[in-house]
C-alpha cells in the first residue's frame, strides 16, 4: 500500500501525531536507514 499525497496544504493541515504503534510492522533495515536520512535534511528551528 503506498499513499502519496503531494497537496502541500492538505498535508499539513491534516497532519496526525502516531499515538499507537502495531509491534507485528517490521521495516527494513534499508529503509529505515533512508528515511532517517532524508529526514536529516528537514530544517530544524535554528536551521542547524
């Protein structure tokens, strides 16, 4: 299953918090490690 929603504004108006994780979902190692490093190049508060 992939969702992709590419409307700027509907992503972030209808943006949720996960409050409850399945422990039976298994990422991949590979993907983890390219998710951790797209979401390094997110600026931060203090652009550091």
């Amino acid at each position: 299953m992939a969702f992709v929603n590419n409307d700027f504004g509907d992503v972030l108006l209808h943006r949720e918090s996960v409050r409850d994780f399945d422990p039976s979902v298994k990422i991949p190692r590979e993907e983890l490690q390219q998710m951790i490093s797209e979401a390094i190049t997110a600026p931060s508060a203090c652009n550091l």
